[in-house]
C-alpha cells in the first residue's frame, strides 16, 4: 500500500469501515510509515478535540439571554 | 442535599413534548435545558463566530417554540430541533456572505485526490498546552476555514455521531457526497490545526 491510498482509507479506518484484509494492509502501513501515522494520530486527535465538551461550552449569560428571551415570547403569546 | 428521583431527572423527551405542546412551559423550557449546549456547540462549528451562534441558538429555540404545535412527533425532538439549527446557521452563513451563494452543493469531486501537504507529529496533548479560550479560538479559526457544506458534515457525523445515512437525510445529500466531505473536512482541519500543534 503506497501513501497516497493509505490517506484515502485512514478515514474508512476510523469509522471502522474496512474490511479486515485492508485494515490489516492499512494497520501494517502505519507501523512503518511515520508520515502516515502522523496523519492518522492527528486526525483522530483533531475529532477528539471537536467533540470534547468543554471546548464550546455555553457561557452562563448566553444561557439566560436565550431563557429571556423565551420569556418574553410566552408572554406576548405565540 | 435530597437526591431527586430518577424519573424526575431523565424524563422521556416524548412525554415533555406531550407536555410541552399541552401549554406547560415548564416541559419546553427542560427541552431547551436539555439540548441548548449541543446547539450552541453546533451554531460555533457551522458558523464558526460566536455572536452567530448565540443568534443560532435563540432563532432554533424561538421557532420550535412557535412551531411546536406543528411537530408530528415523527422523528425526536432533537432531530427536529437540530434540522431547524442547521438550517438557522447556513441561512446566518448566507445572509453574511450574501455575495456568495452558500449551499450544501459545494462543487467539489467526491473522487479526487488530496494533497496532503502537512506530515508532521502533534505535540502531546495539545490541549493541556493552551487555555481553554485559546484553545477555543484556535479550533473555532479552523473550522472557519472550512466550506459550510463540509464544516456542517464534519459537525453532524463527527461531532453528534451521527450516521452517514441520517447526515446524508438531514442534509439532502448522498451517501457518496457526505463521505468524501468527511474525509476532505478532517483531513483540512487536521492539516489547520498542524500548524499551530506541530512539533517544535
């Protein structure tokens, strides 16, 4: 497996999509090709940050503008 | 302090709906203290600015109010508030770029090659390095780089684990078309974020 095809399956890898003899092609890529395995470290690192939920959160006064402004609908009725 | 019951904390979202739709403002406003983080987060990764994702955020929660009567309960709550979300925030992505038509049909090949152009190793623990509103900026910057279809993509099937069939749905895309947005999204802001988490 060159790495020009070894980038196009690390994304099937990641959402466990390959079927095993692939994966295992795939596998056996990353353990001798640092590039590759730089790229897939740092692709399932860039997910992970995303979808930490401390990163985004919802600061307090959004929170109580959005609960307002609610309020306020209720009652002009809607 | 008195531990409330069980059946108080997690109350089936139907059932708040049931509730919320019979007039109990009480019912809607647990939704909304239910899902407004994950609509936030949403609004901040498909707009990729602050102020639009609190206008997301309000403009989602005062239309599902409106529309409640309207929800046929034939999908969750969430699905639907998330539908309206998504559409909320490329309509704000739209009217901000009003020069440039913004939609889920990015002229982009499902089939070409990517250059990858950024190899290098990570520090360890990039987010132990930075403070959280750095940090915050750091990946809002990123994702802002991407196109909407694909930052929206990457949101729904990354972020909110959705499947590629339920994106594919919600966003009136195919199957092949939301798959090679994924693979071009993280593999774009892998390579954005490389260049401030790079080694030395």
């Amino acid at each position: 497996m060159n790495c020009n095809k070894a980038i196009k399956e690390i994304c099937r890898y990641l959402d466990g999509e390959l079927d095993e003899g692939l994966k295992t092609t795939l596998e056996t890529h990353l353990t001798y090709c640092n590039h590759c395995s730089a790229v897939y470290d740092s692709t399932r690192k860039t997910i992970q940050l995303y979808c930490d939920g401390k990163v985004f959160s919802l600061p307090d006064e959004v929170h109580t503008r959005l609960h307002d402004a609610l309020k306020r609908k209720l009652q002009r009725g809607v | 302090m008195t531990e409330q019951p069980q059946a108080t904390l997690s109350r089936d979202e139907g059932q708040l709906v049931s509730e919320a739709k019979a007039g109990n403002y009480a019912a809607f406003e647990e939704l909304v203290n239910r899902y407004e983080k994950k609509i936030y987060r949403l609004g901040m990764n498909i707009t990729g600015n602050r102020e639009d994702a609190e206008d997301v955020l309000q403009d989602a929660f005062l239309k599902a109010f409106e529309h409640l009567p309207d929800f046929r309960e034939d999908s969750r709550f969430y699905t639907w508030i998330t539908r309206i979300a998504v559409n909320e925030a490329l309509m704000k992505l739209r009217k901000r770029r009003s020069s440039r038509e913004v939609t889920m049909e990015d002229s982009e090949d499902e089939n070409g090659d990517v250059q990858v152009r950024e190899f290098a190793d990570w520090k360890p623990n990039p987010e132990q390095q930075f403070a959280q509103s750095e940090l915050e900026q750091i990946l809002q910057t990123a994702v802002g780089s991407l196109s909407p279809g694909f930052r929206t993509v990457f949101y729904l099937r990354d972020v909110e684990g959705l499947s590629t069939e339920e994106t594919a749905e919600m966003l009136n895309l195919s199957v092949g078309a939301v798959k090679a947005r994924l693979f071009r999204a993280r593999l774009r802001l892998r390579e954005e974020l490389s260049k401030t988490f790079k080694r030395g």
